[in-house]
C-alpha cells in the first residue's frame, strides 16, 4: 500500500520556530520598528523569499499556513512600554499594520524549487510584511532538511531542542528513512559562538575597557528559530557585547535592542537623499544611512554626504554593506565629513582587524566606528550546518504602492522588481520556469508553480535556469535606465544568472 502522503503541520512548526504557541509584535528586528516610523506603514507592498545559490530544494509544508501561522498577535501594554523604552514605538496606522491580513503565493508542499526563483511572496500592509522578515528567512532550515534527508543526509547536529523539533517534523513528513539521527550539540554552540564573540572583542584595537560600545549583533535572520537565537545572544552577552537586533530577545536578556536602516527603506523613496532625509527627520537620535542600494560610488555616498552637510549639528552614521570598503571610506574622508561609520559587510574578527588598522591609517577616531555582526556569531557553527549563509536566502522588497522596485547594489545581489510569481515548466523545452508577474498570460507549456500538480514525491524539474518574463525583464531595464546611465549592466538580459556552486547540491 502507498504511503499516505503528508507534510510538516504548520502550526507545530510554528511553534518550534517561536519557542511558543503565537508571535508576540517584539519578535522582530528593531530596524523594522524604525523605518516604520518614518514611512507608510500602511501602504501595499510585496516582498518575496527566494534563496541565491544554486541547487533545487524541496518544500516539505504549506507556506501559506505558516506564514497566518506566524503572524503576530495584538500588542499588550507591556509591549508598548518595551518598544518606547528601546525608541521604537509603534503609531496608531503601524498597530493597524500588524493586525491586517496578507495575501500568499507561495510554491505548494510537496514541490521542489530552483535558485532564484521566488519560493513565496507576501502582499499586505508594508510595517507587516516586512516585520515578517526574519522568521521567513527562517524557512530555508526546513527546507534545507528535506532537501538534504532526501539526498540521503543520516546525521543533523542542531543546537537546541526547538531546532530538533523542527528537524523530527520534517523527517516524520518524509518517506521513512532507519538511522538517521538528530543531535543535540547545545554546549558546543554557545563554546562556539562565545568563542567567536570573544575574538571580535580582541580583534578591536581600542585600548579602553568599554569595547562593548562598538559591536553589536545582527544575527537575527541567520538564525533557524527564537530557541537558537537565545543562546547565541546568551554568549554574546557572556562576552561583553550588549546590543542586538533582536527585539524580543533584548528585553529578555537585558540588551539593547538597536539598528539601521534597510535597503528597503530607500526603495520606498526611490532615491537616497529623500530616504536619508526621511530618517534623519522622523526620527530623534542619530540618523543612519545605507548608501549601497542603487549605487555606492556614484549615487549613495554622495547622496550621504550632501545630507550629512545639510544638519551637521545631528550628524549621521553611514553603514557599509557591500562593494569596496577602503574606496567608499576614503571618499567620506577626502570630502571632510565626519559621521560614524558603520561596517557590516562579513564581519569576523579578521576582518575587524583590517578595518580598524585601515581607520587609523586615515585618522578615524575609535569612537567613530562600530560592527554589526551577524553570522559569525551564529550561523555556520556546528558541524554540517545547514544555514542561511549555506543557500543564501533573502527576503526583498519588490513592490512598494503601484510603483516595482529593485536593489541593485553589489553584482549577484540584484533583486526582482514587481509583484513576481513563477510560472513552472510542464511540457516541452525551455526555462525550467518563468519569472513573470502576476496577472501575466501563462504560456501553454507552462503551469503557476502555485497550481502545479505534485504526486506523492515529485521529482526535480528538468532544463536551463530560469528567465525573466518579457514583462519582469521591461521593468528591470526602466528601473535600470533610471539610475544608470553612466555603468554597464552586466546582467544576463536573457535571463537570471546563478554566480556561485554549492557542491553538495
């Protein structure tokens, strides 16, 4: 007889991944509170989760469940007094926001998904469907288990009891499989991340006892759930660091919970300066800019300057995230501005070291330079981990009122504009699947990837990458057109390229 096909209850997963039955509104990062503010909480927006790195993975649970699954409940009082006491109150139309509902189209159980290809995405409220960033990210570990169970992985070493959880949920889903075993590696995780955290501590070449004030934590998305996240913090806090991203996680440790802003915070504005702008107005305290989104060189630094010049009197940090660090600090020096300096482009304690023996060749004072750290404080650190980092999941804002959006930043990391959905192949040649945009005419060969019919264990799709639709691809040339006329694209206009190899894929 036939197995009777199943997969992952949404709810039980849900549960191992919050540490508890429903989401409280602290379970976020603090920058998300923070753009929220300045923006229009309200306001439609699509992001999507698809993972960069080459391979096909497979979907063993209802995305669409898990994500009503993990929407949060109302706040209480208490929440209220916690977010004012961190600066990161919540206005009338951003309580609203986080009470609305979300439309999902996702790729069904049971399916199997392709790098680049957007796996879900969620349309609501914009303050909403960005607060559930992290914990959608947090997808990829389930996925990455089934994917990884099926090819005949017999050993998955996990740093709590909820990552177990998770682990037994989406075996018990999968055709059986004897030996195959889960281990609980908690005492080797936390060593390892305090050790990890212990080395950033020296790496800074300050000669005051307060290092604590120039690294924080940011590791929220890599981790695979709330459980995983409390320990890293708990070694982190061990080692004499004190601020992270984590919300939630900050009231209960006694941290500080603090952040920037995201790309998504200029992609709402369509430009630098007026996002820059918005956060250094709408906001009291020092005012941050990430100025890679578009274009570093040309466009974000000297956007960042100028408005730096505007309100000397409040200053401004200004966040690396990607592309040439010495090239784009050397700039803020050559021009005379002075705000803080903030690196979170891979950081380890190596790379710290170079960092801070590149400021004092430029004369930066130590004051005026931090680290945000992410996954060198938790991703990666048991044996066989099957991280974020591993398929490198992103969660992106592609669509922001009636108008698609993009980053560009750093080549490889350019992200899709619109309201994007997938059409897979069913029949003949071709793509293995379209990128296209919803509401677009579905050519005959092809199928929604949310209707694909999936038997009892479907098979991986066979044929080239994935393209762009005729449509996607038009708005990635205006888009493009708009803030480049001076660089070359070195995208595939045929199609949507895959830049790195796993090789156990």
């Amino acid at each position: 007889m036939e197995r009777k096909r199943q997969f992952v209850d949404s709810e039980l997963l849900a549960h191992a991944m919050l540490g508890q039955k429903r989401a409280s509104v602290l379970m976020s990062d603090a920058y998300k509170f923070s753009m929220a503010q300045v923006s229009s909480p309200l306001r439609q927006e699509s992001f999507y989760l698809s993972f960069r790195r080459p391979g096909w993975y497979y979907i063993p649970f209802d995305i669409n469940e898990l994500v009503r699954c993990l929407l949060p409940v109302a706040s209480t009082k208490q929440d209220d007094l916690i977010l004012s006491s961190f600066g990161l109150s919540m206005s009338v139309a951003m309580r609203q926001a986080l009470q609305s509902e979300v439309s999902v189209n996702a790729a069904p159980a049971g399916s199997w998904v392709c790098a680049r290809e957007p796996i879900v995405s969620i349309t609501g409220p914009s303050f909403l469907v960005s607060w559930l960033e992290a914990m959608c990210i947090w997808m990829n570990f389930p996925i990455q288990v089934a994917t990884e169970a099926l090819a005949g992985k017999d050993e998955f070493v996990v740093s709590c009891e909820d990552e177990a959880t998770i682990v037994r949920l989406v075996l018990d889903s999968l055709p059986p499989r004897p030996n195959v075993r889960v281990r609980i590696g908690e005492q080797e995780f936390s060593d390892a991340v305090l050790c990890n955290a212990l080395d950033l501590q020296a790496a800074l070449s300050s000669n005051s006892n307060d290092e604590s004030s120039r690294v924080f934590e940011v590791g929220m998305r890599g981790a695979t759930c709330m459980s995983m996240h409390r320990l890293a913090l708990a070694s982190v806090k061990r080692a004499g660091i004190f601020k992270t991203s984590n919300v939630a996680l900050a009231h209960e440790l006694g941290m500080s919970a603090v952040g920037s802003t995201g790309h998504e915070h200029q992609m709402r504005f369509g430009e630098d300066r007026s996002g820059f702008r918005a956060i250094r107005d709408g906001r009291t305290g020092v005012p941050s800019y990430l100025f890679d989104t578009y274009d570093a060189i040309e466009l974000g630094i000297p956007a960042a300057i100028d408005v730096w010049r505007e309100s000397p009197d409040i200053g401004a940090s200004v966040r690396f995230d990607s592309g040439d660090t010495e090239m784009q600090l050397r700039m803020f020096v050559e021009a005379g501005v002075q705000p803080h300096f903030i690196f979170m482009d891979g950081m380890n304690a190596t790379r710290i070291e170079e960092l801070e023996a590149l400021c004092n060749e430029l004369g930066i004072p130590e004051e005026r330079r931090s680290y945000g750290v992410g996954g060198f404080l938790g991703c990666s650190l048991l044996t066989h981990s099957l991280s974020r980092n591993r398929v490198s999941a992103v969660y992106k804002l592609s669509q922001s009122g009636e108008e698609p959006v993009m980053k560009f930043s750093k080549e490889g990391k350019q992200s899709l504009p619109g309201k994007v959905q997938v059409m897979r192949k069913i029949r003949g040649d071709g793509p293995v699947s379209i990128i296209a945009q919803v509401g677009e005419e579905v050519d005959n060969d092809y199928t929604l990837l949310k209707n694909w019919s999936v038997g009892p264990l479907a098979t991986m799709p066979l044929g080239p990458a994935p393209i762009a639709s005729s449509l996607t691809q038009k708005k990635i040339d205006v888009l493009r057109s708009r803030y480049f006329t001076h660089t070359q694209n070195n995208t595939n206009q045929k199609g949507i390229e895959h830049e790195h190899t796993i090789t156990n894929h």
